[in-house]
C-alpha cells in the first residue's frame, strides 16, 4: 500500500479532514501552490525611496514624472483616502483627485509635489462655488429716452467663476431684468446696462476669472465677458450678434462636502458617495457634480467598485448595480441577496465582478446576481474567527488577497485558501509596476519581494484499516534539499525527519495497528512529490 502525493491543493477549512477532497490541505501556510508543487513564498522587503509619514494609512503613486520614478502621494493619521487619476486624455495640468481627506480635494501634480516630501504638499477643494452675493443690473447714467426703440429687449444676467484650470463653477443669476438695446445706427444712447458683479468666496479655489453670460428675451445665456476676479463693475455694451457660447455649467454644482470613495467609471465619469447618496459627476468634468445626477439607495453606501457589468454599490443592505453610460441617465438593480458589505476595505475589483466581505463570508457581486463564494469553504463560525470587519483586501495575480486580524490568506475561487504569516494594516496595488506595497506601522513594505519563508503543507487524513498500514519506507523528490517530512498516526507525531536527497529512507515500526494518517512537509524549497509504502518496490 502507497500514500502519494503529486498535486498540492489548497485548504478548504469547512469540509472535514477526513472528507477532503485528493490533494487538497488541512494546513497550507506560507506555500505557493500556482504549479501544482510545494513552493515557499517571498516574504515583504522593506520599499526604498518612499517618503516618512507617522503611521501611513492610504499609498497612491502618480506613475510619471520625477525621472520615470513617479510621485508617491502618504496619507497618515487613519486617512481611509480614494485616488484617482484626471479622466481627462493628456491633461496638460497632470491632475489627482482624492476623498476621504476631509472635503473632496484636488491637485496639479506640479502642486501637489511642490517642495519636500511627504506628499500632497498642497491641493484645491474639488469643484467651483456660486460667486458670493447678489447679481445687480441698473441703467448706464447716459440713458435718457421716453420712447424704446424696437431693438430694445429684456435680458438678465448669470455669472459663473472659473478656475486657473479652465474648470467653470455653477452660475449666479440677477435677481431681476432690464430693457436693453444695441447700439446700432438711429437708436438713442443709453442701450448699455451697467452690472454689479458678485465676489469671489474664500477658500482654496484657485479662481483665476469671472464669467458673465447675458440671456435675452426668453433665449439661452451666452457669454458676454471674461473678468478679473477682483472685478466688481462692468458696462455690458456687447451686441446680440457678437454674444458667445451658451452657459455650460447650470447644474455643475461642487460635491458634497462629506462624499468619499471617489472611483472612476467608464466615459470620463467619477462616482462617489455620502450616506446613502450615490454621486456621479459631469462625464469628463471631474469638478462638476449635478445634484440631479445623484442616486437615493435604500440603505447607507459602503463602499462601491467598477467593473465591467457598471459600478456595484455596496450597502449595509443589499448590493445595487448601476448601469448606463451617460451619468444623468444611470439605471439601478437592486441584487437578490440579503448580504451586506461588513468592510469598505474589502470591496476588490476582480474584473467582471467585484468581491466583498458580507457576515457569511466574500460575496461576488457582477452581472446581474450575486453569491457568497466561500459557502462551502468556511463555516460560518469559522467566517467569523476571522473578524471580517477588519479585513482590507487587493486584487493580485488574478486572486483575492485579503488582510486580517492576525494574519492574511489568499482566496482563490474554486480552488480554496492558502494562510501566511504576514500582518499589515493597509496597502496599495501599484498597477504600472505590478507591485502591491503593505503598510506595517511606520514600515512600507513590498509584497513577495523579500526572502522565501518557511512553509508548512498538511495532507488530509487518510484512513486506513487497522493492520494495513505497515508504512516502512518513504521518499521526497524536491528541486533542493534538505526539506522536513512528518507523519502523524492516530493524531500523534510517529515521524520528523530531516529529507536530506531524493533516496528512499525507513520509516519507524510499531504503527500498523494505526487507522488515521497524514502527511506534512515543512521547508523552504520547492516539493514536487512525497510518497509512504510498506515496500521500497513501490516507490517510484
């Protein structure tokens, strides 16, 4: 009788050890699996280069600029922070915006690098206020007819801020109208309205003009002038046929205040949250958030993620999916699964769905339904041991990689669990380098890019009738040696040995009577295949 192992499999702490199926593990820790074989992972090697932040929370790395290195953008303080790049294709200013830093921000990369490190140094709220006060409209001092001419019209007023980005806020309008006309041949002086402008409202804006549009007679407003932001007066003499482009920006409010987990959405559009409000800004406008683009969900957002079925709006409730293109015609489904998300920080983007932790276990969430897929690979006591409330979790090498109290384990659906002995309190996935960078109290430290640790692999239990298991000889074929075989018989360790080469050796006498086996390995190079017999004419 032979005992063999040729396919390491994964752990599926749920099903009995008895019950598991070939191959798979009671124990795999600290094991790459990805071929089949026993292979220790890389331990976490300190990063280089990256700035001093007390207790960094949030990493963000701007991929260009400073000689090819990139930026890297530290959060400290417990800062939970959301980044993302400008949708705009070659924005000349190179800009980031971020939540969960206090009010929405943004930044020039020039701006937010300027100076020493750490990083951002400096930043503008994200969006454009109304100007401040009232809009005036009075007659210039040179009017002085009893008869209008019939060019005269009655027009109001709007005026709008503008940043030093060419980003337009939303307007504010005159209170009121007044007759106006052209001044053309044969009509009397005095056409001209003189307009009171609004001030400019303190904060980090970086408001580089004022923008006053004209709207005659039931018409659109259309520009008139482009003004100093110290502008308090102006005389409108602009003739109608010489007024500009129609007022962009009527609904382009700011965002709340209290939105965070900015993500970034196919077609130039960002989406964010508040509450239970979900928010989507002007496509390719990132300044610009229309209060009637916001969507009501039944319950309080966690977090949200885009995929590639539309953006899964996670809750203290059931998830949603939002589709659509245009952001002010998003359609919403609710998912029939009574499963909340227990962790923003778990919610991972696995491409055509997203995963999330729910108190049952991780949830995928894409297309138009949505699953625990751990139901058969932990109970949910098991589920719970782990805190899933703490977890923070990352997509790598097309797995769920997920952060615990206590330790981490990589998900992989299908297959089942490996466990490491690392701990981090955050990370973040550099995509342009395909590095995933953990935090570890004042430490930042790169993922599998450090020494290979220790490994141990433990079989199922096999069982075998009391009599038949007269195991003598063993052999280990590794790559290298030496490599640790143990063998357990009835739960107690029988044997721990030091494998040294691919000869066969003797096992210990004394334990045929034993019904229930198991195999470990233990080591840090790579196991291709372990086998037990009762003869050496059986091993291969």
């Amino acid at each position: 009788m032979k005992l063999a192992l040729s396919a390491f499999k994964h752990e599926i702490p749920r099903t009995d050890p008895r019950l598991l199926p070939e191959g798979h593990a009671q124990a795999a820790r600290n094991v790459d699996l990805e071929r089949g074989t026993v292979q220790a992972i890389r331990g976490l090697q300190t990063a280089q280069g990256l700035p001093r932040v007390s207790s960094p929370t949030t990493l963000y790395r701007y991929p260009h600029g400073n000689g090819g290195a990139g930026f890297w953008l530290v959060w400290g303080s417990g800062k939970r922070v959301s980044v993302t790049r400008s949708p705009l294709a070659n924005d000349q200013w190179e800009r980031v915006y971020w939540t969960g830093d206090g009010f929405p921000k943004m930044a020039a990369i020039d701006q937010a690098t300027a100076g020493s490190p750490p990083y951002p140094s400096h930043y503008h709220r994200l969006g454009l206020p109304e100007p401040e006060g009232r809009l005036r409209l009075s007659e210039p001092d040179n009017r002085d007819v009893n008869d209008l001419p019939a060019t005269a019209l009655d027009t109001a007023y709007a005026v709008t801020l503008v940043s030093a980005y060419g980003e337009e806020g939303p307007p504010v309008f005159s209170d009121s109208t007044i007759v106006r006309w052209d001044d053309v041949d044969g009509a009397p002086a005095g056409g001209g309205v003189v307009v009171e402008l609004p001030s400019v409202p303190s904060g980090p804006y970086r408001i580089k003009t004022k923008r006053l549009y004209r709207v005659e007679s039931g018409g659109v407003f259309q520009f008139v002038a482009e003004l100093s932001p110290s502008a308090t007066t102006y005389t409108d003499l602009t003739a109608s046929e010489r007024l500009g482009a129609e007022l962009p920006s009527t609904e382009w409010q700011m965002p709340d205040a209290g939105m965070m987990g900015l993500t970034d959405m196919p077609n130039g559009i960002l989406a964010g949250f508040f509450g239970n409000t979900l928010c989507f800004s002007e496509a390719y406008y990132p300044h610009a958030w229309p209060v009637g683009y916001q969507l009501a969900m039944p319950d309080d957002i966690v977090g949200i993620a885009s995929v590639a079925a539309g953006l899964i709006v996670l809750t203290k409730g059931k998830p949603q999916l939002i589709t659509g293109t245009s952001p002010s015609a998003m359609a919403q489904m609710e998912l029939d699964i009574h499963q909340q998300c227990v962790s923003a920080r778990s919610i991972v983007d696995m491409g055509e769905y997203a995963i999330y932790a729910s108190p049952d276990g991780l949830v995928a969430a894409g297309g138009r339904s949505a699953e625990v897929i751990t139901a058969n690979v932990f109970t949910k006591s098991q589920w719970a041991d782990l805190n899933p409330e703490s977890i923070h979790a990352y997509r790598y090498d097309g797995r769920y990689l997920a952060f615990f109290d206590g330790g981490c384990f990589v998900f992989t659906p299908g297959e089942g669990l490996v466990f490491h002995d690392i701990a981090a309190t955050g990370g973040y996935y550099d995509l342009a380098d395909d590095s995933l960078y953990l935090l570890q109290g004042e430490r930042i430290a790169i993922w599998r890019h450090g020494e290979p640790m220790t490994y141990r692999w433990r079989s199922k239990i096999y069982e075998v009738p009391p009599g038949g298991a007269s195991f003598s000889c063993a052999k280990v074929i590794a790559r290298r040696y030496p490599v640790t075989l143990r063998l357990f018989a009835d739960g107690a360790k029988v044997l721990d040995h030091d494998v040294q080469d691919a000869r066969m050796f003797r096992l210990p006498s004394g334990y045929s009577l034993c019904r229930d086996w198991e195999i470990e390995v233990e080591g840090l190079h790579e196991i291709n295949s372990v086998q037990v017999a009762t003869s050496p004419a059986e091993l291969t």
